[in-house]
C-alpha cells in the first residue's frame, strides 16, 4: 500500500524523474523475474481519493472517492489518465475506534490540516 499526504499533478506525474521504490516496473512478469516479494503495489491512499490497480494492464484505477471530493476534482489533480470505473463508490468513513488510532498518530491534527 502506497500512503501520499498530498494529490496533485504534480506528485501523481506521468512518468516520474526518480523511481524510490518499483511499483510494477513494465509489469507483473517484470516484477517476478527480479525476485521482488509478493505482487507488487495494491493500493494508493490520497487525501482525495483511493486508488487500486486494473487486474490485466495494472494501470491505476479510481477504486472510491472520499467524502466531499468529486471526480472532477481527482481528475484535475491527477498528472495522468486514471482507469475510472461507471460506479464510484464512496470511502468509507474511519469508525471512532479508527479515529482514536489516528489521533494518537497525529495528535495536533497536522495532517487532517493539509486536507
């Protein structure tokens, strides 16, 4: 799972200038040649959205919209085309028990600030 406390264009690019971790390299079989672990990146956590991966072509796909974001919104901001599926569900929204985790991470609240 991949964690990004900003969605922009200009973090979600294209094509990136330096590569810090594998992602799915050109694919699947690219990723079981080198040996790597398990199958590669299942999801993107966003301030906007979360993001999966299509089964076949592994091209990253809109898998919910946060509470109060649009499509429009994620489009504008993602730097590449997005698989994006005809039902959009809605994510989930964190039970207290998830919240009161979350607030022991982050108990000045800096992160739900950057939102």
């Amino acid at each position: 799972m991949i964690y990004t406390m900003s969605h922009n264009a200009r973090t979600l690019v294209e094509k990136v200038d330096f590569n810090s971790g594998p992602g799915f390299l050109d694919g699947p079989e690219t990723w079981a040649a080198k040996g790597l672990p398990g199958s590669g990146p299942s999801l993107v956590v966003t301030p906007l959205c979360v993001m999966d991966f299509d089964e076949k072509s592994k091209l990253m796909r809109l898998k919910s919209l946060h509470p109060g974001v649009t499509l429009a919104q994620v489009v504008e901001n993602t730097g590449f085309e997005l698989v994006i599926p005809d039902q959009i569900p809605v994510t989930t929204e964190p039970t207290e028990t998830e919240l009161k985790y979350l607030r022991q991470v982050d108990p000045k609240g800096i992160v739900r600030g950057m939102l």
